[in-house]
C-alpha cells in the first residue's frame, strides 16, 4: 500500500512528466490504494488533457456516472481523485466527457489488473505485497556479461503450451500450475531463457499479445499479478531467465483502450500518415510527445523494476523506424530531411536503451528489426540504437530457404547457409526460428524439410545442429523442440501425443543433447559477433553440400569441430580437415538409432593423420552418414 504523502501527485511529478524523463510515473498514475486523512481508499488518476471532464465509475457505486468527479491539476491535464472505501478487486473504468460533449468509457492505461475478456474494465490491485525470493538470481544476472554466456531462448505462448482437459477457463493453465510445469521441462532440456509471448493485457485471443490495452497488466486469461510474480519467481530461483515480448509499436482502436483516448488523438499522431498502420488497422505511438514517450518509457522499466524481467524483445522495430513502412506512395510523410527514417523513434530507442543500460546492466532489449539498418546494437554513444541483441531475420529467412529444397537444389543455394558468417560482426545477433515461422501456411519446422518423414526429422536434426554451433544466441519457438508436425494455433495446445512417436521422441532426446553440449562448451558461445570464435574447414564444399567448420573458446582448450551433411548420400572414407594433431573426441551423432536416425556408426575418438585435406596438414576420416551431423572436441 502507498503511503499518504507518496500516493499523490507533486508539481515535480507533472514537470518530469512534461519533460518525459518520470520513469515511476506508473506510480503515480492508475489507481493505488493508500490512506488520505487516516482514511482507506484509492487513490485514481489519468492523463486527459482534452477532456472536458472526467469521472471515476466502477463496482463499487453501481457505475453510477456523476458520483465521483475528478480534479483536474496543473496545466497538463492530469486528473485525480481519492475515493473512500474502494478495495483491492473492485471493478472501474474512467468516464471521460470530451470538449464536444461525447462520452467515452476508458479502461486505465496505467492498471495492474484488468477484467477477464470479454470484459474490459480494469481492476483495483497492489502489486507491492509479493515476497520476492530471487536476490541470489538478481545478483549473479547483474556481474554477468551477456555477450560471453550461453542463451538458449524457448518462445513459449502459456495459453497454447499446454491446456487442461477441462474447458473450465478454456482450459488455460494458471501462471502457477504453468510455473511448476514449465521449470521442470525447461530444465530437463538446459533451455537457459523463456520468452513469453502476450503477456501485457489484450482483449483478443488471436492477437496472440500483439494487440495491447493493458500496458502494465499482465493478462488475467492467467491468473493474478500476484500469480505472476510468482512465475518469475519461480524461473529464477531455478536458474531461468525471462523475457517478455513488448509492443512499444502500435496499439488497437478498442473503444476501451488508447485511441483517441481523451477525445483526441492524445496517445497517436493526429495526422493518419504518421497515426496509422493501414495494414494491421492500428495506431501508431506518437514518438514525439514526450509524455507518450515517458508512458512507453516507464513501461519497459515496470516490468523490470516490479516484475524482475531479465529481458524485453522489442515487436516489430521496423515499422517503427521507417515513416513509410507498409504504407503506399502518398499515404507516408517525409521527415525534415525528405527522407524516410523516423526520427522521433529513433530518438526514443536511444533513450530507451539508455536508461535500461544505465541502470540495469544485466537486463537485455531485443531487436525484430527486418531490414538492414545499421547499428541496432551499437551504444547510442556510437550514434547506434543500443539494444543489447538483435533479432538476425536474414539468416532465418536463408536457413528456412535452403531447409526447404529437395537436396538436389541445395548444391547451387550453398552460400545460403555461408552468408550470414559475411556479415556476423556487424551486430550482436539471435538466431530466431520464432512463432511467425509456423503459422499462416509455413508449415511447421518438420513439415518444410523434403522428403519422406525419415528424412524430414533427419533434416530437422542436422538443420538444429548448424543453428546451435553457428555464431549468435539462439531462439525456439515451442514445439519445435520435438517437430511438432501441425502449424502452430493459439486455440489449442501443442500435439504431446507426438511423443508416443520414436521419431518425435528421438528428436526431443537429440535436442536435449545438443542443447547440453551448447551449454557445456564455451566454443559455442563465448564468441558470437567475431571471428574469433569462428572458421571454417570448407565452406565451398557445394557438390556435395557438405559444411565443416570449427568453433573456439577464449581458452584455447575444448575446441568443436561440426560437419554436416545436407544430402541423402553417405559419404564413405569422407576425410575432414583438423587444425592439428591428436585425438578428436566425438560427442554428437545425429544419425544414432536413439535419436531417430538410421545408426550410422562414427568412431568415439579419431586421430588425426597426416595428409593435406582443406588446406590443412592433418585430416579425420570416418563415415559420413546421409542427412548426418556430427560434432567433435578436440
């Protein structure tokens, strides 16, 4: 509960705001209960500066209309009012009079709690009680340096992970019983992050969380806020980062929600060239307000600072950074330079970034940034955006690509999976096989490989295995982890009974396996944006779409040496230049019985002999299997 003299709002919370630089105005803002006079009760505030007037209605006064006027205070349009005897779960909305007289019933941008879809309004809370039990987690994420550590990310949308057999709440599991469940499997399968997918309130299911109303709601489809604090919790006291998806982009036209929020267009841009999105049906953030600035600002420091999100993956930065991104000829307006860059935005990343980086080192932002805009991940010092990751959308789109061809085609689309090597340093990248990539008739992962299903789940394995030993963090969408064979749905949880299948089961096994050898071995992921940590045995090897190539640590020991196979013919006798002599241990075969495979035998340990081979003097020999990967220490 806030205490009296903290609850209420200054002359110094209206100037900061004004200025854009009030990043607990989350605090002041929304309803917060606290005492006024020795008297309990809410205290309720919002930001409307074209209002007319506004009222406070809710549960508890029947939603009667004109009971609870608000005082407006300052000249920013701020207006407040302290109710008696409202309490934590009491329903309330904002009644806004505009200045030509409409009503407007607005839920609160800044709640904490909103009402279960289909209804809308938003809900007395306090989200300061929580016990939080994670200083052990907090205190090793702070000394931590992002780039050196492993980060295996698994994108996880709760409502389709897994369901009840009972339709009771359509049959979602709760942030707590998806708590329990979600800790133990991730630990099984050594995935060092969950990223949460829709988590902010939304008012459509198939949205999936892209459509926000609730900014700084975690969606009641789950449970409480309470409950969801202890979904973090419960991650980090068992050594599992979060990440949250976030929409700073764009948001709906619910009648509820921002637009036009005040009777004008207070959260958007006014002009409709610079306001809309005309292909989603969406408005755009107005970057250049400072106090919508502040609003997005002060979000993305909420969820790290009251929740102890370990990191935000920023949506769709692209339309934000481009004034005519989706838009025709006529329907864009240039900036004052004639170009196409929107500056605002680009002001507001760098501020964003700024302040994460000043103040949480351990947290990360992340980039889905699709185009080739420079400098994503360089420090707004180095006049970069300075995100921490950023989301390599050009090798997803090449690696899908190349996945996809009978193996007969892949000989002449061999720099496809070469490529993205050339530009590596330029960023600090993820590798994401995401949502987008198994919806809309993209079929699933397994279902984009050629041939037979012995082949699709062989393709599938050595495919995962250039993904995890290639530079830049990694990222998988659920289900993927055990080739899930239907496009993924929100209304429906993932096929698990795939995994009375041996093939689905061996795929499970063989990713759990590369994930632990991910881990285990720094040469994977100590160096990600460099040269350093990367070089290749063949990379031309086009005729037989073969790829070797080795991965180092900064110790010098335990060096990983991959070759991979991207065709059905097994390669006898195949010979496979080594950097030295000696023994190279063997500690992955995607071709063993176990995992699916057609129990290709490679030898446990191979010495290394004389004899030029890839413009090396030492080579390895053994058989190749057909669609094999195989993983090698030295």
């Amino acid at each position: 509960m806030a205490k009296e003299d903290s609850a209420f709002i200054s002359e110094a919370d209206c100037y900061l705001f004004g200025q854009g630089t009030h990043y607990d105005i989350y605090k002041k803002l929304g309803a917060h209960i606290c005492t006024k006079g020795g008297k309990q009760g809410v205290f309720f505030a919002v930001w409307a500066p074209g209002a007319k007037s506004v009222y406070v209605i809710g549960s508890f006064n029947g939603w009667q209309e004109n009971q609870y006027p608000m005082e407006r205070i300052g000249d920013i349009g701020i207006y407040t009012a302290f109710i008696k005897n409202v309490n934590k779960g009491d329903m309330y909305k904002f009644l806004i009079y505009t200045e030509n007289g409409t009503k407007l019933y607005k839920a609160d941008p800044y709640a904490n709690y909103a009402e279960l879809r289909p209804g809308t309004a938003s809900v007395v809370t306090d989200i300061s009680d929580f016990k939080w039990s994670d200083t052990v987690w907090m205190n090793q994420r702070d000394q931590k340096n992002l780039f050196k550590e492993p980060m295996a990310i698994y994108e996880c949308h709760i409502g389709s992970w897994m369901k009840h057999p009972i339709p009771e709440n359509d049959g979602f599991y709760s942030y707590k019983d998806f708590a329990d469940r979600i800790v133990k499997y991730l630990k099984e399968m050594k995935f060092t992050h969950i990223e949460l997918m829709g988590i902010a309130e939304h008012p459509f299911d198939g949205s999936w969380g892209y459509q926000v109303t609730g900014y700084f709601a975690p969606t009641s489809r789950y449970g409480t806020p309470e409950e969801f604090q202890y979904l973090i919790n419960t991650l980090h006291k068992n050594g599992i980062g979060v990440i949250l998806d976030w929409v700073p982009a764009h948001f709906p036209r619910d009648a509820h929600g921002l637009a036009e929020f005040d009777g004008t267009c207070l959260y958007e841009h006014p002009d409709p060239r610079l306001g809309e999105h005309p292909d989603w049906g969406t408005k755009i953030f107005n970057y250049g307000k400072n106090e919508v600035r502040n609003f997005l600002i002060a979000n993305a420091l909420f969820w790290i600072k009251e929740y102890h999100i370990d990191g935000l993956r920023v949506d769709a930065v692209a339309s934000m950074l481009y004034l005519d991104y989706g838009k025709q000829a006529g329907g864009w307006v240039p900036n004052k330079y004639g170009g196409n860059e929107n500056l605002e935005a680009i002001e507001f990343f760098k501020h964003l970034n700024s302040v994460i980086r000043g103040g949480f080192p351990g947290v990360c932002t992340i980039a889905e940034e699709s185009t080739a805009w420079p400098k994503v991940t360089a420090s707004p010092e180095d006049d970069g955006l300075g995100f921490t990751f950023k989301w390599n959308m050009g090798w997803m789109h090449d690696f899908c690509e190349y996945m996809k061809l009978d193996p007969y085609f892949r000989k002449n689309n061999h720099n496809k999976l070469t490529f993205a090597m050339s530009y590596n340093s330029s960023e600090n990248y993820i590798l994401p096989l995401s949502h987008d990539e198994v919806v809309h008739l993209k079929c699933s992962m397994v279902n984009k490989m050629p041939g037979y299903q012995i082949d699709k789940y062989a393709n599938l394995r050595v495919g995962y295995t250039y993904m995890f030993t290639h530079e830049g963090k990694k990222l998988l969408f659920m289900g993927q982890e055990f080739g899930q064979e239907r496009e993924w749905s929100e209304e429906r949880e993932l096929d698990w009974f795939l995994l009375e299948n041996h093939m689905n089961r061996g795929m499970l096994d063989y990713m759990e396996e590369l994930l632990k050898i991910y881990r285990k071995y720094p040469a994977l992921y100590e160096f990600d944006s460099s040269w350093d940590g990367f070089e290749w045995i063949n990379a031309d090897d086009a005729d037989r779409s073969i790829y070797s190539y080795i991965r180092k640590a900064s110790s010098g020991k335990n060096g990983i040496l991959v070759v991979l196979n991207m065709t059905p013919m097994r390669r006898t006798d195949y010979w496979v230049g080594v950097p030295s002599k000696g023994k190279y241990k063997l500690i992955l075969n995607s071709d063993e019985k176990r995992f699916g495979g057609n129990g290709g035998e490679i030898p446990s340990v191979i010495a290394a002999e004389e004899g030029e081979c890839d413009n090396r003097k030492y080579h390895l020999t053994f058989d190749l299997p057909a669609y094999g990967a195989a993983i090698f220490t030295y």
